[in-house]
C-alpha cells in the first residue's frame, strides 16, 4: 500500500502557506511517503499551482490533487493546465479530480448541478482525447463538443482519479480512469462498497487494477487522548458531512461521522488502522495529519511527532 500526506491551504498568509507546503512536500520525500495530495479547498490556493511549486523542489514524489472540481473550468483548460505542470514536475502528477458538490457548484460558483454523473462521463472523455496526443481533440458528446488543435504529448502518462463514492460514479472511474480518491470512507465502505465496484468495472473495460486513495485523518497520542483527538477532528473537518454525497457513502460503512473515520492514538493503534485500509482493498492512504494540543506550540510538537511516527510506521506496509 502507497502512504501519502495531505497538505494544503489552512490559516495563514499566502507567503507562509507556500514556504510550508513546499517544505511538507521536501519532509515527505526525505521520509520515503509515496504522495502528497493536495486538496483544492474553495477559497484557497489552487492545487495545481501548489503541485508545481512542490514538483520545483523536489524529484521523485508523487504528487496529486485531491481534488479539482471539474465543473469549474472547460475540459480543454484543464487538459492543457495539468499536461503542462505533469512535464514541469518531470511526469509526477496524478490527476485527482471530481464532479463536487451542489453547495459548490451551485451555491457558489452559480453553475448548474445537474446529471453530475453523466458530466464527469462526458468530461473524462475529453481528457482521456487530450492524453491521447493525436495533435487535436475531436469529441462530440452530451456536454461537450470539441474540435480543438493540441499539441501537449504527456511527458508520462498522466493517472487520473475520480472521486467516485455512489455505484454510476465508482462504475465511471473504473471504466475511465485510474482509481477513486475518498474522503469519509471507513473500512466497510471500502470493503463492500467502494472496492467491489469500481474493480469490476475496471475489469469489464480491461482495464487495469483501480487505486483506492483513503483520505483518513490521523493523530499520534496517547490512548487517553483519541476521543479528544475524534472530537477535534469532527470541530475542523466536519463541513464534509453535511454533503448528500458524503450523508450516502456514511450510509455503506459503520462511520457516522469524520471522527469516527480519525485513525487516533498510539504507534500500534496506528499501525492497527493502516492495516484494516489495506485489507478492506485500499491501495493507497492519504494522511491527514490532525495535531492536538491548547497553544500553537502543542499543536506544532503534535504535528512533528506525529508525521516521524507514520514514516516509520509505512515502512511496515510496503
């Protein structure tokens, strides 16, 4: 199984947020993690521009989104966006991207929420014309149609992954791309939801085995302190759950909340956690790091402990 970190935009100036997230990218690479994921928040910093920056200063990470929302930007731009930042990293970018959420798409952004499946059908179509290098994209379908010269050839192929967590959108990531990238998924959903369906479709289109990227948050402390650890997890991270979409994936596992996904506690419990993602079909883990404590200082000691721990710990799962 890959283990990967998350790190993206949280509170602070953009000057800061760049010099930490270029130096999570620099400690996950020297650690041996296999990725860093970037999330694309929606009032903070674009995800691809953090990839390259992270790609500058490091040389054999992987290193992927978390992901873009698709309904924000035509096909073609986002084509000619990621082809570009997978050749400046030298071939490192995985592609995570998704259909979003009404809250996002409509409230927000003002753009229609309607048939997200068959939009994410229809758009992965367009960048797999992109992939395809051909020198124009020629495709016709119910949302786009496109007759655009391209002349981007792919450094490497480019994996993309769809955050797919209903049975129609776990089919098209399977037929279409190369794995899911989950948030709010514990073991079961895994296990008998997630892993299930988009392997058998992947296989029905022969394509090869799917990634499973586990978005889970994780905190080292003491056994005393997980539920402290569960409950801050649910005060930071617990927006997600108000999405339909996340209220559905809840309904397939024994989760009933982000804090109860929260991998917490000591080295053991930890590695504990690991194992039951691996087993329940997960191929890949991306960390959420989840610092406790009442000052900055605890929570920046609980951070740094916590990430030396897990480089340790991956170690053990390869």
């Amino acid at each position: 199984m890959r283990i990967g970190v998350m790190s993206g935009p949280e509170r602070g100036d953009s000057a800061r947020k760049v010099s930490r997230m270029i130096a999570d990218a620099e400690w996950a690479e020297s650690a041996g993690m296999d990725t860093v994921w970037v999330p694309q928040v929606p009032n903070d910093f674009d995800a691809l521009t953090a990839v390259t920056m992270m790609g500058t200063r490091t040389s054999t990470i992987e290193i992927g989104t978390a992901v873009v929302p698709l309904p924000a930007q035509h096909p073609i731009a986002l084509a000619r966006q990621a082809l570009s930042v997978h050749a400046a990293i030298g071939g490192r970018l995985s592609l995570g991207v998704g259909p979003s959420h009404h809250w996002i798409v409509t409230d927000m952004l003002g753009l229609p929420y309607e048939k997200p499946a068959r939009y994410t059908r229809d758009y992965l179509e367009v960048l797999a014309a992109a992939q395809a290098a051909t020198g124009s994209v020629d495709v016709e379908n119910t949302n786009f149609t496109v007759h655009n010269p391209f002349d981007l050839t792919p450094l490497a192929p480019m994996p993309v992954l769809v955050a797919a967590l209903g049975p129609v959108m776990l089919g098209i990531a399977g037929e279409q791309a190369d794995g899911t990238v989950l948030w709010m998924a514990d073991y079961r959903a895994i296990a008998d939801h997630i892993a299930p369906r988009i392997t058998k479709a992947a296989d029905n289109a022969g394509r090869p085995a799917p990634r499973v990227v586990a978005g889970v948050p994780v905190c080292l402390c003491k056994p005393s302190e997980a539920d402290e650890a569960r409950e801050r997890a649910n005060r930071i991270l617990a927006e997600a759950e108000y999405s339909p979409n996340y209220q559905k994936l809840l309904e397939h596992g024994d989760a009933r909340n982000v804090g109860d996904i929260c991998i917490a506690g000591d080295e053991e419990a930890i590695l504990e956690g690991f194992r039951r993602y691996r087993d329940a079909g997960a191929t890949d883990l991306s960390m959420r790091l989840l610092p406790i404590g009442d000052t900055r200082d605890e929570l920046v000691a609980s951070k740094y402990r916590t990430r030396e721990v897990v480089a340790e710990l991956a170690k053990e799962l390869r």
